[in-house]
C-alpha cells in the first residue's frame, strides 16, 4: 500500500491477474489506491467476512462461499462455550466478567488444556483500566497489553511473554492482528462489545480453530445486562443460546443478505 506511483505502474504492466487477501480491508483509502491501478486486471478477493466495518459493501460478484457450518463438520472449528454474566451495575461489570473468564482460565489449565485469555477492550484507555483490574486481582498470570500504538519495544514484550506461555492473559483493544494465529489463545473476555455482527462472527471464529490434544474448546464470556449490546448480535449472548447453532444461522444469514444486496445493484444497467 506504500507503494510509489511508478512501482504500481511497473506491477500493473506485469500482472493480470490480482489476488487479495483480508478483502475487507480494501475499502481503506490506501488500498484503494493500489487497487485503482488494477482496474483492468482480473481481481480474486479472499476474505472470511465479506463486509465492511463501516458498513459499506464490497465490490465484486461472491462466488463462492465456505459455510460455518461444514467448518466445524470438516474439524476446522471446535464448539464455542458461551459463559454469561448479569451484571446491570456497570462500575461491576468488568469486574464480573474477569472474575467469570479467569475463573475458567484455572479450570482449563487445572485440566491440562494450555491456554490463555484475551480480555478485549474498545479504546486504549478503557485497556489501560482492565489490565490494571487483572494485574491487581491475579498477578501470578503475568498479564500484558498489547495494542497499535504501544511502543515497539513494549509490544514486542508483550508479545514474547504471550507466545512462551509466561503470560496467561492478554488485554487488547478490538482483536489482535489478523495475522496473530496464538492457538492457545481460548478464552474471550469481551469487556466491550463489537459494533456489529460480522466483526462479533470474525472475533469468535479466532477462537474456534481445532489444534493438538493440549488445546480444549473455545470460551467466550460477555454481560447480557450491558445496554450497549446491539440488537443484531443480542442473540448470540442469549444465556440459553446454542452458540454452534446460533454462529452458523446468522453467519449464513448475513453472507445471503449480503449476495442479495449485490444481485440487486447487479441488476441495474449503468
């Protein structure tokens, strides 16, 4: 995306064909650039949820979809276990949701599983406040903050005390990097919740990715009282929901909606 305008061109004479992957992404002016040079070309965009957190669409025909649903049949995903918390108080909330999530963080490793717990958070200052919560209530599971923006040496820290396992928990704002795959990472503290069902999907499917014998199924923990919980995804934090049932239908339900949308702007003549 940093590329010089005479790179871009000296690319375009050479390809005809372009692949991209995280497609979702394109909609940043940065990628737009790169992507305009391309017009002529013949584009494949990859992505594992085909919309845009601004809520705006994607461009291009969906051709082919991977369902949920046979990811889990195929061994790809393991089960999600939804754990959660009722707290109407929100000076307490946080509070509730680490005690909850640590609470099966010990059981998880008292069972031999090797995992560790990401507590996300919406804003820096709001990861400042919930790392000092899990530093102050359980020090002896070493946690760390790792965000954009954190000086490099204390990110790159942060992320070999995550990696070598001397770390159990991890405070972030929104989600780690899509390029951060940490199969231990089981355990979901949502702190803050997403803005929308598609980012809520993407989030939870980095928990659920099969892995060796030491690593158990994924858990994610949230407060159903939190009035900030949208109505779109109020569903998937139902206390009596079958998360397995319940991730597949509004995924499926949302990749429609979004080839409908398209079939539609597809039929008019420009």
């Amino acid at each position: 995306a940093n590329m010089k305008e005479a790179e871009l061109e000296l690319l375009k004479n050479r390809c005809d064909f372009v692949a991209v992957d995280e497609a979702h992404h394109l909609g940043a002016p940065s990628w737009m650039r790169v992507m305009s040079v391309f017009s002529e070309s013949s584009i494949l965009q990859f992505t594992a949820t085909p919309f845009r957190y601004d809520g705006k669409h994607i461009s291009g025909d969906i051709i082919y979809t991977y369902p949920l649903s046979r990811c889990q049949e195929e061994g790809f995903f393991r089960p999600i276990e939804f754990i959660p918390v009722t707290e109407y108080f929100t000076e307490k909330a946080d509070e509730a949701i680490c005690e909850t999530a640590v609470k099966k963080l010990r059981q998880d490793l008292a069972n031999g599983f090797q995992h560790s717990l990401m507590a996300r958070t919406s804003s820096k200052e709001r990861a400042r406040k919930i790392f000092n919560l899990y530093q102050s209530r359980h020090p002896d599971l070493n946690p760390v903050m790792l965000f954009s923006g954190m000086k490099a040496s204390d990110k790159l820290d942060s992320r070999n005390k995550l990696l070598q396992g001397h770390s159990k928990v991890v405070v972030c704002v929104d989600m780690l990097g899509e390029g951060f795959d940490y199969p231990p990472l089981k355990i979901a503290a949502i702190h803050d919740p997403h803005r929308s069902l598609p980012i809520t999907l993407q989030f939870v499917g980095r928990f659920t990715r099969s892995s060796d014998v030491s690593i158990g199924n994924a858990s994610v923990i949230a407060n159903i009282a939190d009035p900030k919980m949208q109505a779109n995804i109020s569903a998937l934090y139902s206390q009596d929901a079958n998360w397995d049932h319940i991730i597949q239908g509004s995924y499926t339900g949302a990749i429609n909606h979004e080839i409908d949308f398209q079939n539609f702007i597809n039929g008019f003549v420009f």
